[in-house]
C-alpha cells in the first residue's frame, strides 16, 4: 500500500485450486509426498494464540493518523492490524517503505491502546512496496529485520500479507519460512498469519504453495487471513456469499495443506472484506454481508474478522459513489457501523 493509494490489488494469475482437489494438487509431487506421511498422523492443531474476534486494517500511511483509542472507547473494539512494513531500501522495515519504525503515528498509539486492554499485529507486505523476504539475502538477515519490529513494539502477533508478484516467487517465500520459523524460535508463542489473495472457488495454487512451504519449514501457522475482496468482473454476486464461499473452500486446503483437522481447520480461517465499494466496480460489501459473515464466523468458529480498513468506516462527504475511496467506503452507512457488525464476533 503506498501512501496516496486505497486499493489492495491480488494477482489473479495464479491457477486456482477447487476445494474438492485442492490437497491432491496442493504443491505438485513434492505434496503428494507429504501428504503420504501425513496420512499415517494425528492432525495438526492449530496454535494457541490470545482470541481477538475482530482486528480491523488501519492503514497507516495515511492522514491524519486513525484514532486507535477513540475507536476502542466508541466500539469496545481494541485489536488492531497496523498495515505495512515493506523494505525501506535493502534489508530495512519502515512503514510503507518510508517511514521510520519510531515515527509512526498510528504505532505511537500502541502503548496507550494496550493500557486499555488492546492490542496490535503488525503487517508486513502489501499490494505495494518490497516485502523484506525479496530485499534481504539470508534467512538469518531477514529474521533479524523482521525481529526488529517485533522487538521495537513488543509484538505476539504478525501477519504476512504476500500478493501480486510476491506470491509466487518461491525463493523468497522459504526465506520467508525460514526467517519466520527462526523468528518464532527466539519469540516462543508468536502468533503467525499468512494473508493471501482469494477467489469464491479458494486460495491460488500460489498460496497454497507458500502454505506448504512455511510447514515445511517449521513454521507454527495461527491463522491464513484470505482477502475477500475484488473477485473480478465477472463475479457479479452477492459479496457476502462470496466471502463464505471463499471461506468454505480455503478450509478444505487448510485442512490439507496444514494437516489439521475439520475443527482445527476453520479455527485456521479468517476472513478480512473490503468494506463499501471494491476496486472491481460493481462489487460492494454492504453492512448487512458484515452481518452474515459474522453469523457464518460464530457457526465455523473461525479464526477472526478483519476489514480493509478501519479509516473508510464512515460515509462519504457527498454520500454513495460507484468508485471506492481511500478515507470513506462509498456507501451509505453510520459512521463505525461495520466496526461495530463485525465487534460482535468475538471467535
């Protein structure tokens, strides 16, 4: 996400997996051999991690900062997801690739939103911008980078947003492994979310892939966050059917991909929308899809909800518009009125 920019674009190059044959043909010969192995085991739980419903995007390049703690005191919601750190030039974390770790408003919130009882996971990658795995040479250097945001705001819970022409670059994506697993080494309990680009019909072959690969390589997966949002142009349906749609098939490819159980599977499942307006035009999230999505996510006890993004929780100046925009969702609506819908979900 640069910093003039809303949109939260995903490849849509990648081959798409059904659910029904997503684990067959999860990451091609090299799968099939694991899931041979897996057969003979127990399922693989979820990790435990501290349960936050709801942990809205507040995309933190833009101004004026979002009020984390105005929103805590007006919703009850108080979990955030602070959006993005990306390279700041080689293999250095800042904020939108500009910004230094310590000058960042919303992040200077953190301390005073914790003192209420909340928290934050922090978000590297993005639409825009070099994730760290593509700037950093080694694992062991990329670790240290990512530990340095995880150490400057005492950080239990990340999250890896890969889309566009990072989801398939496979080099990086098991340094990313690598580093994260090493990362989790040195901060025992850290919570790990991968989000990933999807469609009705489920994750890419490209995320299953980078799924694969972070078990593989150790790594303790929380959470696998799909992005419910700008499907394309010929999907002209009801988006929140498409949310639960998407949600259905990526816990078929969790289950196998991760080796979880049914249960442990949708637990794995968290759904973030794109509030109002998408980027597609003609696709719009409205207040009453965020209420049965909830619904649906308190019948599968999914992971969590999240939202793109907290800032456009409010109506636009001049009221409902057919193009989304960065501050406002383009649709009518109460100010924080998905805030609250999606507050209710509580895990």
């Amino acid at each position: 996400m640069s910093p003039s920019a809303h949109r939260r674009r995903m490849s849509r190059t990648s081959k798409l997996i059904g659910s029904a044959a997503a684990g067959a043909l999860a990451v091609g010969g090299g799968f099939a051999v694991a899931g041979s192995a897996m057969a003979t085991k127990a399922p693989q739980a979820a990790p435990t991690a501290a349960k936050a419903g709801f942990t809205p995007y507040v995309d933190t390049s833009l101004t004026p900062a979002y009020d984390l703690t105005g929103t805590a005191q007006k919703t009850g919601v108080k979990h955030f997801t602070l959006a993005f750190l990306t390279s700041g030039g080689g293999c250095v974390p800042k904020w939108g690739g500009s910004g230094d770790l310590g000058s960042d408003a919303v992040a200077k919130q953190i301390p005073a939103l914790r003192k209420a009882g909340g928290d934050v996971r922090v978000s590297f990658g993005g639409a825009n911008g070099t994730e760290l795995a593509a700037a950093c040479s080694s694992a062991s250097e990329l670790a240290a980078a990512y530990g340095k945001a995880v150490d400057q705001f005492k950080l239990t819970k990340v999250d890896f947003d890969i889309e566009g022409g990072a989801l398939p670059d496979t080099a990086a994506n098991t340094r990313r492994a690598q580093a994260v697993a090493q990362l989790q080494k040195q901060h025992p309990g850290l919570d790990v979310s991968f989000t990933l680009p999807v469609m009705p019909e489920g994750l890419t072959q490209d995320g299953v892939n980078l799924l694969s690969n972070a078990k593989q390589n150790g790594v303790q997966v929380s959470a696998v966050n799909i992005m419910a949002m700008d499907y394309g142009s010929s999907y002209n349906g009801n988006m929140g059917t498409y949310a639960t749609q998407a949600a259905t098939a990526t816990q078929a490819q969790v289950k196998k991909a991760l080796g979880r159980s049914d249960a442990d599977a949708w637990k794995t499942v968290a759904v973030t929308p794109m509030i109002g307006v998408n980027d597609v035009q003609g696709e719009v999230f409205k207040p009453a899809d965020a209420t049965a999505l909830v619904k649906f996510a308190q019948s599968r006890h999914l992971a969590w909800l999240s939202m793109w993004s907290a800032t456009r929780d409010q109506p636009c100046p001049g009221g409902s518009s057919p193009s989304a925009q960065p501050t406002c969702s383009s649709v009518d609506q109460a100010p924080l009125a998905f805030t609250k819908t999606f507050g209710a979900y509580t895990g």
